[in-house]
C-alpha cells in the first residue's frame, strides 16, 4: 500500500496557513479536509493541494511528515513557490 505526505493551504484575511498530513488515499482525506470532517485545525476553510509525495511504507511517510511539519524553511519554500505560481 502507498501512502502520501501532503501539505494543503488556504488563504484568510490575506494570510497563506498550510497544513501537513499523510494519508493513503489524498483525494479523500483532502476532501474531509474541505467538508470539515478532517483535523481539527482545518475544519471551516477551503483547502487546495500543494505538494504531495508518494511513499512505500507507512513509516517513512510518518518520518517525512513529522520532519516537514518541523522543517518551517521547507514548508515556506513550498508554499512561496505556489503563491508565485498564482
């Protein structure tokens, strides 16, 4: 079974958040993201993908997650790159 890191971001009052997850199926877990059936922190906005990556095993997209989530360079870079994209 594959399993995904992904980071999903939103915009409020001219604010960019993001938010890091991993799951095995993206397109559902996004979606309960969006209907607010998903993370607690997420329920009420509207969501958008902004990177994923495909892992073997559940435990490395654990780790990878964890590091993103903690890595805050990294996850600005992700999402200057898709605002600039905009």
């Amino acid at each position: 079974m594959s399993y995904y890191v992904y980071m999903i971001l939103t915009k409020i009052n001219n604010r960019f958040i993001s938010y890091v997850g991993y799951t095995n199926n993206i397109d559902k877990r996004v979606l309960l993201h969006n209907t607010s059936k998903g993370a607690k922190f997420t329920k009420g906005k509207f969501w958008k993908v902004i990177y994923s990556k495909k892992y073997l095993s559940k435990k490395k997209a654990m780790k990878e997650e964890f590091n993103l989530k903690k890595d805050r360079k990294k996850r600005n870079s992700i999402k200057l790159r898709f605002i600039n994209s905009l």
